[in-house]
C-alpha cells in the first residue's frame, strides 16, 4: 500500500491536484482492504498517504481526514448493512459502486479541498475558485474511476477466500471469535491451507527481493538528491536569465531595424504590425517618447539602459491575475528622445516552471546587489542575498528552520542577477522520479520468480491430485473399497478424509436404499391404486340437461389430492353442482375430501336445499374430524332447469365467476369452511340465468399457481380468460383456462390441486 500510494505521488512532476489523480492504485486499495479486515484494513489506506506525503517532503498529516473517509467509509457500510463482499446481489454491487467508489471519494475529494482552502486562507495565498475545483474533479474522477475499474475484480477474485481465512471481519471495528476449531492450525506446513502456502510464496518470491533491491535503489538515489537538487535549481536560474537577455537581445535588434533610414512612417507601423504578430515575443510592441519611460526604470538600471542603450525592469501588470510583467525599454539610435518598449511575461510567472516544480523563491538584483525583483514564501522572509556573486556555485544556507538550495546566473550585458531558490527535499522528489523504470524491471523479475515457484508448488499439488485419482479410479464404483493415504492435515488432507467417508457412507446408504427400493414400490403400488380409486368416483360425464352445458376438471399436485367436484341429478329434476377444497395436499387431504363428499352427495340426495346440504355436512365432519385444523372449503348449487334459477351456498369457497352480456363479476357468498365451528352462517342466494350465462367454479388451485418467479395466475388473469371464451362451450371453456395456466407457470412445478366445474346456458334453449 504504501508502495504504491509513493509511486503514484511522487513520480510525476506536476500540480498537486494532479498528482491526487495519480494516486489510483492506492485508492483502490483504500476501498478493498477495509471491506476485508475493517478498521485493520483502513489504517493502511492512511498510513499509505503519510509516507507519500514524507517522501515528497510535504507534511505526512496533509490530508489525513480525506483518506481516513476514503478508507473507513465502504468497509463500515459493507458491515452495517450486512452486504457480501464476494458481490452475489445487486445490493452488494450498488453498496461497492455509490459507497465504496463514488460517496466515499466524493466525500473525500470534497474534505481535501477545502483543507487545502484553509490551509491557502492561513497562509494568504488564495487561488481562484477555478483552481479549487479543478483539484476537486481531478481528485474525485483520479480516485472513482480507478475503483470502479480494479475494486470489482479485486473483490470478485479474492473474496472467496479472504472471508473464510482467519483474518475476515465479520464487524468493521473487529473480527468476531469463530471459536477454536475454525482458527487456522500452523503446526506444521502440512496443515497451512494451500492458499496460504501461495500468499506466502507470493511474498517470499515477489515481494520481499522487490522491496529489498527497491530500497537498495531509493538509497542510492537518494544519496545523490542533493546533487540533483543543486543542479536543477542552477539550471532554473540559467533558464529565467537566457529569458531575460532573449528578450533584451530582441528588443535591441528589433529597434536597430525599426530605426533604419530608408524606412518611412508607413514601412516602420507595418514592421511593428508584424513583430505584434510573433509568438513567444512581446505580447505589447510600441514607439513612445523616452520621458515617458525613463522615469518608470528603477535609478539602479538607468546606468545599464544609458550605456547599453536597453534595460528590462519589473511593473506590475493591469490586472490582478496576470501576476508581475518584465518590460523592456531599448533606444533609436537616430531618435535619442523615442524609445521602443515591449512587454513580456516573464517565466517565473508561468504555470509551467520546468521540471522542477519545487522552485519557491525568485530574487532579481542589479550589479550593485539593489534587489529589483523578489518572491519567496514566508519561511524565507529576513534572508538577503549574498552580495558576491557566485554564478556557477549553488549554495545550500538554513534560514526558518529548513536548509535551501541557492543558485545564480548573471546576465551579460545587462548585469542583472537572477537567483533561484528551492528547499533542500526538492531533491528528493526529482531523485524518485527515475524510479518507475528500476521498478518496472523488478516487478517483471518478481512475476517471472512468482511463476517459477508457483510452477514448483503447482507440480507438488499437481501430484497429490493424480494420487487421488489414480486410487478414486481404482476404488471403482464398488462402495467400500476406497482407501486413500491422508497426508497432512491441508485441503487435499481433507479431501482424502471426506473420500474415505464418503466410501464408507456409500456403503451403508447402497445397504439401507436396498431395503427401502422394495418399501417404496409397494407404496407407490397403493398410491397408484389411491388415485385410480380416488378418479373413479369423479363423475365420468356431465348430465344431460336441457337448454345447458356443463364440464369438470380435477388435476391433483400429487398421486391424490384434497381438491373434488360432483354433478348429478335429483329425483325432483334438479341438477346438483359441488365443488371444494380440502386443507392440505396428498392422501391426507384426499382421504377427508372423500368423506366430506360423500356427506354432501347424501344430504343432497335427500332433497336438501344447498345451505342445508353445508350445515348437516359440517356437524357430520366435526362429529368424526379426528385432527385439529382440518378444514374444507366448499361451494353446493342447484340447478333448476325449467326456472333457469341457480341455488347456491357457500362454505368459505373462493367466489365463483358470473359471466353475463361479455361481462364478469364474483358472486356474493358467505359463510365459515367445514369443520371449523358448529354454526357456519350457511346462507343460501339464488340466481337467474339468461341465455348464454355461464357460472365457472374453481378451487385455488388456479388463481395461486405460480410461475418460476413466484408470482400467482390471481383472480383477474382467470377473469380474462373467461370474457375472452365466454361464447365458447362449457368444456372449450375448461380446456383454455388450463391452457393459460400452463402457459403462465411453464417451468415451475404445480404448487396445489388444481379443479374446475362450469355451468353454462346455450344461447339458444333447445
């Protein structure tokens, strides 16, 4: 971790705000380690920062809390809303993708920004708004964008075994004591897991000569950082001087030929049109008399600008954010009184400062050491310059508490003496910028070692692996007869057990499944006898009623089930309807639906009407009813062919569908199921039908299938199909509501018993 949060710091020489951006690997790590190891797995995050920070000589506490939130925040929400760090739901992934990528670096980029105002607000250097929040993008996408790209496949590829290793934090604050037998043994190498043995060899192999001969290297480059500091900040100097006698240089050839005598006034204004026009030059060009420029140059300058006949001197630029500008003031040989000027933005004022980007200070003195320039933080403010001149000689002096880098160049002509000044540390941050290419060719040694003793490894397990083969095949398909050597106490330890276990309980299942093959088909004998018995007392075929049309259906969940129906007519002319459900599934359930139906069918051969035909079957049940919580529900009609009247009752059955004129509606019932108290409140309702009525009774059966995803056909799917086949007849009718059915749960098996029964008057009495 800290590793790779200093070389994604460190070794790229541009703005704070960018380097954030190169801190991705680290911040990937800061999401993945405390969703591991909690709050264990957090301090690295932070600790990772500090040491980037001390490497580049910045404060190793700047930006602690921003980290701390990236580190902390992820880890503690996968604990506190109980998600799986092997990413199996889509709670899991959104957790990692808004919390762990996008909420925690928001929260911290937004954290490190505003430290970074206060801290410019303390020191009374604020930048513009602009400035601020750039570095807030740069942090915030530098950061998310990395998560969302290394955090999933870290997760996914790791999880599965970190959250069964020993090291796993069940709470974000700590780990939870699974007990003695669950922590990992290391008495001997035998009983190290396999993955551990490879972690392991991972570090021997990779890691430690990575971090060894990396050391080795930081410690010598390092030993040079002063060296490499003096020289690139003496380079800087020469840099802003060749700046200076560039322009100076310019600005006398430019007036020479401005000022030749075969130019006119037309020839001379095209000139400067033209030299306006150069980039990198002047960004103002004009002709004006000298007693208007004469009395802006500093009198240390005046002796350089009446002998060399050109002088450059600071003024402060119109507006704040252009910062100071360097203008030039060269003489017309003909015209003493007139003056060619140019104004220049001078290096040392623009963003980009080489490469070399520690520079602080800048100081700009005249031959006789008057200082006509100087900028410095506070740490160097009470320092003057040396007056000798040491071009060629970089210093190092303490001044504030800290050691600096001193270095000069002379100008030629112009006796100006540009000093740069950069703090001692500076060094150290261009020292490890010519890290990553020593480091690539460490990483590359250490993938080549990891393969090599991975190879190894791999081939002793490969070994082990045949071994067990080579008996499993052996052993055959006898059961019994598996015998496998256990050596050592690791995985494929536990995989030759559990084979000789598995040997041995194989064979004591083939024993004892030979006893109960022969109990089972014998079962299955009656069961089958069961449903023969149980379908032959269903009515074979509708009755033959005049003017009507009537259909049935049963189709049990099993061999048997609760769910039944009866058609048939009386001695007064009447047809009998009954359809119901008893609780429960099975030969239970069929063994009380046949008794229930067996009441109800007497007490309407009796001549009963339908709500007397549930109350005598309900005290007959509840008279016999052996088990508590047995129950059936039911609903009993009479038909009245000649009255085309419908009588009917019902003992808490799921309402019937009425269809009349293409529209449906339920049926108004009432009253408790069977066998559940004495006094079921049987009411009984009547119904006229018109032609082309139809009345279609069901069992829940239908309106609760279930389809592969749990959702239930419900009443209003059934409702449907019906308006779509009302004109069609009555057993059509059957036919396409088990059709849908079977549509909508394809794939799933039937969940209960599923029973229809439809009555139905022809459009035309015949």
């Amino acid at each position: 971790m800290g590793l790779t949060a200093t070389l994604g710091t460190i070794t790229f020489p541009i703005s704070a705000g960018q380097a954030v951006g190169l801190f991705w690997p680290a911040a990937a790590f800061q999401v993945v380690f405390p969703i591991w190891f909690g709050i264990f797995g957090a301090i690295p995050g932070v600790a990772g920062a500090m040491l980037a920070n001390g490497f580049i000589g910045d404060n190793p506490f700047l930006f602690v809390v921003p980290n701390a939130i990236q580190s902390c925040l992820a880890g503690w929400w996968f604990r506190y809303r109980r998600l799986d760090p092997r990413l199996r739901s889509s709670r899991d992934w959104f957790g990692l993708a808004f919390v762990g990528c996008v909420v925690g670096n928001f929260l911290g980029a937004a954290t490190g920004v505003t430290e970074s105002y206060l801290r410019h607000v303390a020191a009374g250097d604020v930048q513009a708004a602009s400035d601020y929040a750039l570095n807030f993008l740069q942090w915030l996408f530098g950061n998310m964008l990395p998560c969302w790209l290394l955090t999933p496949l870290m997760l996914k590829a790791a999880s599965p075994m970190m959250v069964r290793g020993p090291f796993f934090c069940q709470r974000f604050f700590g780990a939870v004591d699974r007990g003695p037998q669950e922590h990992m043994r290391l008495s001997s190498l035998n009983d190290l897991p396999i993955n551990g043995r490879l972690m392991m060899l991972v570090l021997l192999a990779g890691l430690l000569p990575l971090y060894a001969v990396g050391a080795l290297t930081v410690w010598g480059t390092l030993s040079q950082a002063e060296f490499l500091a003096g020289s690139a900040n003496q380079r800087a100097a020469y840099d802003d001087r060749n700046e200076i006698e560039r322009h100076a240089e310019l600005l006398r050839a430019w007036a020479r030929e401005y000022d030749r005598p075969d130019y006119d006034e037309q020839k001379r204004e095209q000139k400067l049109g033209e030299w306006r026009s150069r980039p990198n030059a002047f960004d103002q060009l004009d002709v004006t008399h000298a007693a208007l420029i004469v009395p802006q140059i500093p009198t240390q300058l005046l002796r350089v600008f009446r002998e060399e006949g050109v002088a450059f001197f600071m003024v402060r630029a119109p507006d704040r954010l252009s910062g100071q500008r360097l203008r030039g003031a060269a003489r017309l040989p003909s015209s003493p009184d007139q003056v060619l000027t140019g104004l220049v933005v001078w290096r040392v004022e623009q963003s980009g400062l080489g490469e070399l980007r520690a520079v602080r200070g800048y100081v700009v003195l005249d031959a006789e050491g008057h200082v006509l320039y100087s900028r410095g933080p506070d740490a160097l403010s009470g320092w003057n310059p040396p007056e000798a001149i040491f071009e060629g000689q970089p210093k190092i002096i303490k001044h504030g508490g800290q050691r600096w880098h001193i270095a000069e160049a002379v100008t030629d002509y112009l006796d100006l003496r540009v000093i740069t000044i950069t703090p001692a540390l500076a060094g150290r941050s261009r020292a490890l910028a010519s890290m990553p290419n020593t480091l690539a060719v460490l990483i590359n040694l250490a993938i080549f070692g990891c393969l090599i003793i991975g190879a190894a490894m791999a081939r002793q397990l490969a070994d082990r692996v045949l071994e067990l083969a080579d008996r499993v095949r052996a052993a055959g398909g006898t059961p019994g007869a598996l015998e496998v050597p256990v050596r050592g106490r690791d995985e494929l330890g536990y995989l030759a057990g559990t084979l000789n276990r598995m040997s041995h309980d194989l064979d004591v299942y083939v024993r004892e499944l030979q006893k109960t093959t022969a109990e089972k088909e014998r079962l299955a004998q009656q069961m089958e006898l069961a449903r023969q018995v149980q379908q032959s007392v269903l009515p074979k075929r509708p009755p033959d009623v005049v003017g009507y049309e009537l259909a049935g259906l049963c189709l049990p969940a099993y061999e048997v089930g609760g769910d039944f129906y009866d058609m048939f007519l009386t001695r007064d002319g009447r047809v009998t309807l009954m359809i119901g459900d008893a609780v429960g599934k099975g030969l239970p359930a069929a063994m009380f639906m046949s008794e229930t139906r067996g009441i109800a069918r007497a007490a309407s051969l009796d001549g009963l009407v339908p709500d007397r035909v549930l109350a005598v079957t309900n005290r007959a049940i509840l008279s016999e009813q052996q088990q508590s919580g047995d129950f059936v529900t039911m609903f009993c009609a009479q038909l009245e062919p000649d009255a085309h009247r419908l009588s009917y009752a019902s003992a808490g059955h799921n309402p019937p569908v009425l269809v009349q004129d293409g529209r449906t509606s339920p049926l108004n019932l009432g009253g408790f199921p069977l066998a559940v108290r004495e006094e079921g409140d049987y009411r009984l309702f009547r119904l006229e039908l018109d032609l082309g009525d139809c009345v279609v009774m069901y069992t829940d059966g239908v309106t609760e299938a279930t389809d592969p995803d749990s959702r239930m056909f419900q009443v209003e799917r059934l409702a449907g199909v019906v308006r779509r086949h009302a004109a069609a007849p009555a057993q059509a009718l059957v036919d396409a509501i088990v059709a849908e059915v079977r549509r909508f749960t394809t794939g799933a098996p039937q969940s209960d018993d599923l029973t229809l029964l439809v009555v139905r008057r022809k459009p035309a009495d015949t």
